[in-house]
C-alpha cells in the first residue's frame, strides 16, 4: 500500500508534508525527530521543526510509527509496527537494531499482577555492545554516554536495515 492511501486509510489527510516525514521514519529506522527533521527539510524545503513533530506525534497516535526511547535517549521512531518487535541497543555508540520477539505478539511479558489494568505491550530493552563496538579497545572508548557523544549518522551500523 502507498504511504498515501495508508495515511487515508487511518483518515489523515495525505499531505505533501506527512507523507515526506513518514517516508523520512521509514527512511530512518530509530532516527531521533531531529533527524527526521532535517531530512523533511532537504526534501520539502523550510518546514518548522514543531509541525514535524506535531506530525510524528499524530502518526504515534495513529499507531502507523512507533516511538521508543530508551533511557538517555532523545525519542526514536519507527515505521515497522504491530509486531512486538524488541531492541538491541549499544551503551557505547548507541546503535539501535530490530530483534524479534522470542515468544510472539504483544504482550510478551505477563505481569506477576496486572492490578486491573489491560495489558497491551511489553518495551524490551536488551543493552550490550555491538560488535563494532567489542573491537574498540577499552581505552578508546571509555563509558561516556553515548547518545549525546556521536551523531547516529555517523555510525554506519547504527539501523537496522543494514545489520
Ligand atoms: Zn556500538
Ligand atoms: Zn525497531
Ligand atoms: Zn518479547
């Protein structure tokens, strides 16, 4: 389906701006809304950085992107939904990566007492290094908070489409 009849499809208007950000998301796997931004910018021209966050908010709330933020993390956004996917993230260089759900669809996880609230997703979180990052030497990459050290861009293993 194109982007275009999926947003009308969810009934948001397809305009030239929401269709460039949700083509931007799914060019950006886990890109932070200030990337998405800039690359909205250099397809559109001039957009203000709050009307594309407003979009990414509208979208989230459509359910057609996810947003996922781990802890010292600026918001990541995603266009692969609905499927309970997990994530591997780097402590050093912050480098997000898909990994399925061992057991299935949403909720993974059961909680030991719902306390009467209906369960509909479990946020898993596996923190490691990557492999790029297990080849670093130890002293070259002391543990410094990585998400405000490097620019993702730089890190051509930081998404997953190219693991
Ligand atoms: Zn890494
Ligand atoms: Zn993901
Ligand atoms: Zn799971």
């Amino acid at each position: 389906m194109s982007n275009a009849a999926l947003l009308r499809e969810n009934g948001i208007q397809a305009t030239a701006q929401r269709l460039a950000v949700l083509s931007a998301v799914g060019l950006h796997p886990h890109g932070t809304a200030e990337l998405i931004s800039e690359c909205v910018t250099a397809s559109l021209g001039a957009i203000s950085r709050q009307s594309v966050y407003d979009t990414l908010g509208l979208l989230v709330e459509r359910g057609l992107i996810r947003r996922i933020q781990p802890v010292g993390s600026p918001a990541l956004y995603e266009d692969r939904v609905n499927d309970n996917h997990h994530h591997l993230i780097c402590r050093r260089c912050a480098a997000v990566v898909d990994v399925d759900c061992a057991v299935g669809d949403t909720p993974c996880l059961t909680a030991a007492d719902n306390m009467g609230f209906v369960i509909d997703e479990a946020e898993v979180a596996y923190w490691g290094l990557c492999p790029t990052c297990q080849t670093v030497s130890d002293e070259a990459a002391i543990a410094v908070p990585s998400f405000h050290h490097h620019p993702r861009e730089e890190h051509p293993h930081a998404t997953s489409k190219e693991q």
